[in-house]
C-alpha cells in the first residue's frame, strides 16, 4: 500500500477515535446536530476522514444520518436501556462460558495489562479512560470465546455502553461511593481474569452475571431522569437485575 493510501486510513482512524470519544464524554450531546465543517476544524482534520468516520459510527448505532439533513447524535431512551441491559446479559453470560473453554494464555496475559492500565485510570480519576479501559478490557474478554458473531453482537453493545458508563462515573457526587464501585469493579475484573486463567466456566457465568448487576445499579442511580422504576430484568437461573441500588 502506498504512503497516501496508510495516510488515509490512519486520518479514518484517527477521525472515527477522536469523534468516538465526543460522543462517550457527551461533548456531543445526544440528540445533537453534528456539523462535520466545525467537528473538521475542532478536530483539524479534513472532512473527507470526518464524514467516513460518521458512517462508521451510524452503522453502529452511535449516531443517525438523515437525508437533507445531516448527522445526528442518537439519544438514549429508557426502552434503549432496557433493551441494552437484556441483550448484554445473556449475550455476555454464554460469550464468558465460551472463552473460559477456549481462552488463550496470551489474551490472559493482555487482560492483566488493560486491568492495570484500568486501575491506573481509576487512580487519576481520568473519566474518559476509565471507560475506555473499561471497554477494552471486555472486548478482550468477547474475543476470547472466538466466535465472531458473539464479537461483533457484543462490540455494538459496548458501542452503546460506554455513554452510560461514563455518564454513571462524571456525574458523582460521592467520592466514597465512586472509591467503592471503583473497587467492586477492580476485584470484579480480577476474578474474571482468574477463572478465565482456571477455565472455570461455571464460575465465570456467576461472575459476569454480578458485574452487569453491578453496573445497572450505577447507571440506575446515575441516570437522568431517574430510572428507578426500571422494570426488573429476569435473568436465567432465577437471577434477577435489580432497578434500584
């Protein structure tokens, strides 16, 4: 491939990353208009790299683009949540029971570096890449069942995700409990790490299905307007989401 050709993909990338995390800081607020001529200035890339990139990011679902009218930021509704949550805990349970079955020690080994780049962000009260580490690290967990049509299902969830994982930790008014949920979240990734290294399928299953518990609690308390009516979500086994933390 040609110098200009890597050139333009790395623009792509560059573009598709930077408006990503507009979008997941909610500096692009949802429901918002984006104007690709501003966002090519704010960002100085062309609006050639900005316009693929916003096609990258409708097809998953990030934001919508409207004949005659441009691209807009989807919103969050409370049906979208209800529907996140339903779908990423029966997807996550069955993926975690495949990748403790079929995880390598490698992708072990990569999951420890993203925990402690986690912890690290965690450390710096660095919002945004809190969830950004917090994503990746689950990405690598969806990987590691090795089967694509979990990973990319998973993916556009996390896509969604990531909003209400950085709105439930910049919106805190609590420092203790933002210490606390921090530390439910180290130990719960690190276990997960543990029984994917002891291929302990049983125990992973139970393990995801406490840490989505735990981040529909934050997102319940942290979302606005209020969701404490959110109906329950019944999970398998008798396990059920709560709608109040």
């Amino acid at each position: 491939m040609n110098p200009a050709g890597e050139q333009k993909i790395s623009l792509n990338e560059q573009a598709y990353r930077e408006i990503n995390e507009l979008i997941i800081s909610l500096q692009l607020a949802p429901g918002s208009q984006v104007d690709e001529r501003s966002l090519a200035e704010r960002l100085e890339i062309g609006r050639t790299p900005i316009r693929e990139a916003l096609f990258r990011l409708a097809a998953e679902g990030l934001v919508e683009a409207i004949p005659k009218r441009g691209f807009f930021v989807k919103p969050v509704t409370l049906d979208d949540i209800r529907a996140l949550f339903e779908a990423m805990i029966f997807l996550e349970r069955d993926a975690v029971f495949l990748a403790a079955r079929r995880v390598t020690n490698e992708r072990v080994d990569r999951l420890r570096e993203v925990h402690a780049a986690l912890q690290q962000a965690m450390e710096d009260r660095d919002y945004l890449q809190v969830t950004l580490e917090n994503s990746r690290f689950h990405r690598l967990v969806y990987d590691a069942a090795e089967n694509r049509f979990f990973t990319s299902s998973l993916n556009h969830i996390q896509n969604q995700a990531q909003r209400l994982a950085y709105l439930s930790y910049s919106r805190d008014m609590e420092p203790n409990n933002l210490q606390s949920h921090f530390h439910r979240v180290i130990d719960d990734h690190t276990a997960i790490i543990e029984l994917l290294a002891a291929r302990d399928q049983k125990g992973i299953v139970q393990k995801i299905t406490e840490h989505v518990q735990l981040f529909h609690s934050r997102v319940i308390r942290y979302m606005s307007p209020p969701l404490e009516h959110t109906e329950l979500i019944t999970l398998p086994g008798n396990i059920a989401l709560k709608g109040t933390s």
